[in-house]
C-alpha cells in the first residue's frame, strides 16, 4: 500500500475549525458501525506520563491472556506508534484509509481516533487502553465504554483550553468518568471529584506509571497482577538513551511538569542542551528550570506551527545560560550540541516531542 492515507491524515488540520466537542466525532463513529461499543476500556488521562501508563497497562492486561488494543499520542518514530493490537503496531495506511471516505470534516486527532477504534473492533480485542488527546470532556477519546479511569496526575498545560488552574483542569480531565467506572489517582486530592463524577470506587496508586498500571490492570481484571511484567516497557522519547559515548538523552519532556519529573532522572552530569518549545507551555519556566543542566543551549524549532522560532527561543534562554546559539534546523542543532560536548560529553535533547519526531525522520502532526 503507497503512503497516501498516511500523507492525507498528516495534511488535515489538528485544531477544530468552530471549537472543540466530540458531536464531529460521535457522528464519524455512528457511519463506522459503532466500532467504540464492541469493547470495555481503561481511558487514561492526566497531564504527563500518559503514554507510558498506557502500554505499562496494555502489558499487564496482555499478560493476564487478554486480547488488547492500544491507542497512543503523539508519536515519535512514525504515525504507526499510534495504533497497537495483540502487541504489536496495526497497519495505520490502512486503518486511516477504511476512515478516510467517512472522514467529512473531522480533524486529524479524529481521524486517528477512529480509526484506532475500529481497528480495535475489527481484531475483536476484549479490552482497549486508550490514552487521552486533550484534557477529557471534549477530547475525541471521550466515546468509549470506560470500566476504568487513570488520571496520571494535573499540571498546568494547555491552559488556553482547559482551565487556568489545576482545579479547572482536573474537573475537564475527571469529566470522563462514567457511572460505576473505577479512578485510578495518581494523587489523592482528586478523590472528591472523582467521586462527584459517577466513579464507584476511587483507587489512589501513587505517582509512578508502574503503580498507575498495576492498579489500573487490577481493577479491569478484578484481580491481582505482577507489576514485574511492565517494569521493562521503555517509549522512544521519554528518557531514551540515543549513545553513551557522547552520553545523548532525549526526553519529550513538554512543560513544566515534564521537566520536573526529567530532572532527578538524568545522569548527574554536565549537558549541552537542544531545545524545541511551544510557545503556550511557558516556555521562561521551563528553560529557567533546564538551566541547572549545563550552560550551554541550542535553540531549535519543530515544524509544528506553535514552536517558538529559534531566535525567539534563544533570546528568551539568555538570562539563564552562559552560551545560547539559535539554529533553527533541529538536524544541525543536534550536530552542533554533539561538536560542542565532544566525544566524553553529554547532549540532552528536550522541550518537544515533536522536536524527536522530527529528529527520528518523520513528520509530525501540528
């Protein structure tokens, strides 16, 4: 099959043309058959770590012999990161191409949406894990038959959006919850609302993706499960070591919160860092706090069309490092970073996911 179907989707606009709502998106599934009924789900939401709670639970369920589909965003490597049945990465060409003639007006985190769901149907899973696009209520993952809830944790993110204050954000998150769904919490002052959403019964984890899955997995199965057998699950992106000699990190880490949980886990070292951020996330905070890296930054910019420019980027970073060079291509940033840290140094490669998509050779959705 050509690349055509992924060409297209990769083309249609990532924002709604009259605002965000899920009707584009139930009237989509109603002229796909429904697919989103065939199945139960464990819908995970939160701010950060969603990706990686996500296929630790696909893991757990799997090990306990179910059939299990598994829905991701964004990707790194390639759109096909995206869709996951029985293990492994479903054919994206050719699930985005069964949605394209219904498609209409839908945007791109529909159409994918979609077809994720069908795709899910069609391989008959008994249960999909489905991570969550942008808060909840109105995200386009917001159609499922949920038994259970994970809510990562709430930071300040898309603000424009969701609410200028975690409170705000975590009732949009938490809006997801249906009558007799379990919550899984990552933190335990989200209990009240949970409860005031139509949840049965409120299960705080603890922080940690692993204790997120594990309670997640055990709460859909109604039994025990071996944390062990997801401890391994490792995400192009989120802390992936790139080379030793020079040490190259690269993490996706995109707003305050996700460099919070970044630092403490690198290597204690001295890093040259390379920089793609968003113009909504903060991006003042989030340098000041990168800056306790190294001294050295290399302002970059993805393709996305909210990523601050590589010269804006770098004025910005100047009160907090001692070097800053702005190269808006991220291929010669990188370059730059590696030259600069020498063959015994370290590069950290962060700020974006979209930023490694594109390091990785592929296109990126805005």
């Amino acid at each position: 099959m050509t690349h055509s179907a992924t060409d297209w989707v990769a083309a249609l606009s990532p924002w709604p043309a009259d605002g965000f709502g899920i009707e584009r998106m139930r009237a989509l599934l109603t002229e796909l058959g429904d697919p989103q009924l065939r199945y139960e789900a464990v819908h995970v939401v939160g701010t950060n770590g969603k990706s990686t709670t996500t296929r630790m639970t696909e893991e757990l369920l799997a090990a306990a012999g179910l059939r299990v589909g598994a829905y991701l965003s964004p990707h790194v490597r390639g759109w096909s990161d995206r869709i996951r049945v029985g293990g492994t990465e479903a054919d994206f060409d050719a699930a985005v191409a069964r949605v394209r003639p219904h498609a209409g007006d839908a945007t791109q985190f529909e159409v994918v949406t979609a077809a994720a769901l069908l795709v899910f149907a069609e391989a008959e899973v008994e249960v999909a894990v489905v991570e969550a696009g942008l808060g909840g209520r109105h995200d386009a993952t917001n159609v499922l038959r949920t038994r259970v809830v994970v809510l990562t944790n709430v930071a300040l993110d898309h603000m424009d959006v969701l609410g200028d204050t975690r409170e705000a954000i975590a009732a949009e998150k938490l809006a997801v919850v249906q009558p007799g769904c379990t919550v899984v919490l990552g933190d335990p002052e989200w209990e009240k609302l949970a409860y005031a959403n139509g949840a049965r019964e409120v299960v705080v984890a603890g922080s940690s993706n692993l204790a997120l899955a594990a309670v997640a997995a055990e709460s859909f199965l109604g039994a025990e499960v071996d944390p062990h057998g997801a401890q391994d699950v490792s995400l192009p992106g989120r802390l992936e070591r790139r080379s030793e000699e020079p040490l190259e990190i690269w993490d996706g880490a995109h707003n305050l919160a996700g460099i919070g949980y970044l630092l403490p886990r690198l290597p204690s070292r001295e890093y040259v860092l390379v920089c793609s951020i968003l113009a909504d996330k903060r991006p003042e905070l989030m340098l000041e706090a990168l800056s306790v890296l190294g001294p050295t930054l290399i302002a970059t910019q993805s393709s996305n069309a909210r990523a601050l420019p590589a010269g804006d980027l770098a004025a910005r970073a100047e009160p907090y490092f001692q070097h800053v060079e702005p190269i808006p291509d991220p291929f010669e940033a990188r370059r730059r970073a590696l030259e600069l840290a020498g063959p015994h140094g370290a590069v950290a490669v962060t700020g974006s996911l979209y930023l490694l998509t594109e390091l990785n050779g592929h296109g990126t959705d805005p």
